[in-house]
C-alpha cells in the first residue's frame, strides 16, 4: 500500500461527501480542495482540515505532489475540459457521471488516459449500493440463472429536478436514468445493447427549464433479452434529495425484487410532519457511519490508485451508458426505436471483468 495525495475538484454536494470519505482515510496522505463558492471552500476545507485550498482548481493540476484527482464540478460542460487537464498533467481520474457531452470527447479523454497509463473511472454509484451489489452476484454466481428481463423505476423530488434543470439541458435519461443503465448492463454482460424505444413526459418541467419530468425506455439487448428504466425527477419536495427505487430482475432460474424506496426509516416531528431520512441516492454521514454508496465508491478509488488497480467502473462502460442514453433521447425525439450502432473497435468495449484485478501501472509526474 502506498498513501497517497488527493485533489477534489468542486465540494459541493457530492464533492463534500467525497472530501469528508477522504479526509483522515489511511490511504490519504494529504488532501487538497479547490471551489470556486469560497464560503462552501472555507467551510469543507476547515472540517476535513485540507492540506491546501483553492479557488483555483488549476492549482491542483499544476500540484506534482497530487497523484489524483476527483472532479465533482457542475455544470456537466465542465467535466471533458477539466478531466482533459487532469488527465495530461498524470493524475489518475474519479469523474462524476456524465463522463462527457459527446461522445467524441469520451473517447478522447478514453484514449489520453491509455495512453498515459492512467486510472480512469466514473462515479456510478450505484454499483456501492450492497443491494444492487447483491442483485450482480446473483447472476454471477448463477443463483437466478442466466438474466430474461429487467426494470429499474427510479424516481427523485422535484427539488434535484429543478436544481439539475437549472443547470444544464440534460434529459432524466443523461442524468438519472445513466445510473441504472449502467446498473443493469453490468448485470447483463456480456450482453450488448443494440435497440432502445423511449417515452418522455414534458408537464411540468417543460415550461420551467426546458427538459422532461421522466423517460421511460425499453433497451433489447443482443441475445434477446430486455430491460426498462424508468426515470423521473418530479416528486413533491421531501427529505432533501429523496429517492426512490424498484428493481425487477427475472432470471431463467430465479428472480430477485429490491425495494430501494427508502420508506424503511420514519420520522414523525411536531414541526415537519412525516419525513423519510437517509433516503438521498448517494448517501449521508449519519454520525459514525455512513448510510448509502458513494463513501465505498470514493474508498474504492483510494484503494485503486494505492494498489495499481483498476477501479470496477471502466470508461468504456460509462461510454456504452452514454451510447444508450443518447438513443433513448432521439428515440423520444423522433418516436421510434434507435438502433445503437455495433463497436467500431476493441477499444469501444469494455474490458472484461477479469481487468478489475489486473494490476495498473501508477503513473508519477
Ligand atoms: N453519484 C451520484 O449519486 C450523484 C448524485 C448527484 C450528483 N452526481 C453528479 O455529481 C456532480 C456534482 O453534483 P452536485 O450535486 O454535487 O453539484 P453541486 O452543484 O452541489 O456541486 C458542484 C460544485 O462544483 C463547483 N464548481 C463549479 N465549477 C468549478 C470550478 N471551475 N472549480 C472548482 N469548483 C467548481 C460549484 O461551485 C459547486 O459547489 C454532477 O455532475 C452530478 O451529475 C452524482
């Protein structure tokens, strides 16, 4: 094991989350920040008690002492330019979802940490989730047999819909749906997907910002199989950042149902009525321990750059995500089914699970 330096770029949200798993984590040695809001950089840089901060991320990429670097920036056009910078300064790469707008600018950013021998991963985090963990190991283990169908319906509050929406253009599908695209192709692999239908819905969210309240889409994949993401963000506002999820998968010798909806936990005040915690998609440090993924999922990529390893999520999965997602939204724009074309190369398909384990060479600048 070798500690190591670590930047986060954006400690917003999710970039909060992944400072406080960093901070004081054996594998860290010193933990570097960089915000552009400088009361939300004061504030996380003094509780994980930061070796530097910034408001300036390029700071960190021009830091040699820094081997990695995990981007939690919003808006999603900040993602390629700045993983780019990482990436050609030798920092091995945590990018939140979406890996890119394009996926000319995935394959570019594919391509330069290949070439530079660098660990790329994205934040699907649901892959952390020990239920959505379970539903993968009992298909590999053979427990429900070979996959037949699948659905996942997720849905969030209105209150994530509207801040994303404010935000940028992206469908529910780019942005929500993603996590359970890339769930369910982990599941169904080798499988590949090769036609998507989907449906969206525009009553609420269309005059506000511009996008859908959800999408639904059927995605076949090339053995014959199929499954159904549901996606929407338009739940009345609830515990911050409530989420709510089913999960269906029927195998050819079992099948398993997740109920993710978060409604085991209740809470009943005098002042708030009802409420649901630790029901957020990513999760929450409830005193000391942490209720959801993304901790495992950021300790995970600590492990992975201390070890040499590849982390479990590729770029090329997050690239065959986007390849689906994208259909899903011209198939909703046109009304009929979009075929999503066959890998040009090798390099377009993920590499096989097996790689999870092969040791990576650590790139030093
Ligand atoms: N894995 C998950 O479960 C999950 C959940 C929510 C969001 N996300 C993804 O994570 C990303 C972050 O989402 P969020 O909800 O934390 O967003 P957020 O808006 O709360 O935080 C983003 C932060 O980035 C900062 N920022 C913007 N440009 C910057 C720059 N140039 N330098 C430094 N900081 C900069 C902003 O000031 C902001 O504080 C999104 O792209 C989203 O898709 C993932």
């Amino acid at each position: 094991m070798k500690q190591i330096s670590i930047g986060i770029i954006g400690t917003g949200w999710c970039g909060g989350i992944r400072a406080d798993s960093c901070a004081g984590n054996p594998y860290v040695s010193e933990l570097h920040l960089a915000e552009i809001k400088e009361p939300r950089l004061k504030e996380v840089a003094d509780r994980t008690r930061a070796a530097t901060a910034t408001s300036d991320y390029r700071v960190l990429v021009e830091n040699q002492t820094i081997d990695a670097v995990i981007i939690s920036t919003t808006p999603e056009t900040t993602h390629y330019p700045i993983a780019r910078e990482c990436l050609t300064a030798g920092k091995h790469v945590f990018l939140e979802k979406p890996i890119a707008l394009e996926l000319s600018e995935a394959d570019e950013l594919i391509a330069l940490a290949h070439s530079k021998k660098l660990l790329f991963t994205i934040g699907y985090s649901q892959r952390f989730n020990p239920k959505f963990a379970y539903v993968k190991r009992s298909i590999e283990e053979g427990t429900i047999g070979q996959p037949i169908s699948a659905l996942v319906s997720r849905h969030i509050t209105r209150n994530l819909g509207n801040k994303i929406g404010g935000r940028i253009k992206l469908s529910p599908a780019a942005m929500e749906a993603t996590h359970d695209i890339d769930f369910l192709l982990w599941c169904f692999a080798p499988r590949r997907p090769v036609r998507v239908y989907a449906h969206e819905v525009r009553k609420i969210m269309q005059s506000t910002h511009g996008v859908p309240d959800c999408v639904w889409m059927i995605v076949a994949l090339d053995d014959g199989s199929a499954f159904t993401v549901g996606a929407g963000w338009v739940l009345p506002p609830a515990y911050p950042n409530f989420s709510s999820t089913w999960v269906e998968m029927v195998g050819t010798e079992g099948a398993i149902m997740v109920d993710d909806s978060h409604r085991d936990v209740s809470l009943n005040t005098m002042k708030r009525g009802i409420e649901l915690p630790i029901s957020t998609m990513p999760g929450e440090k409830v005193g000391h321990v942490y209720a959801g993924p993304m901790e495992a999922e950021t300790i995970h990529f600590l492990e992975c750059v201390s070890w040499g390893r590849q982390p479990l999520v590729t770029p090329e999965h997050a690239r065959i995500v986007m390849q689906v997602y994208q259909a899903a939204d011209q198939s909703a724009a046109e009304g009929r089914p979009v075929e999503i074309p066959p890998p040009k190369s090798s390099a377009d398909l993920p590499r096989p699970e097996t790689d999870s384990i092969k040791k990576a060479t650590i790139h030093r600048t």
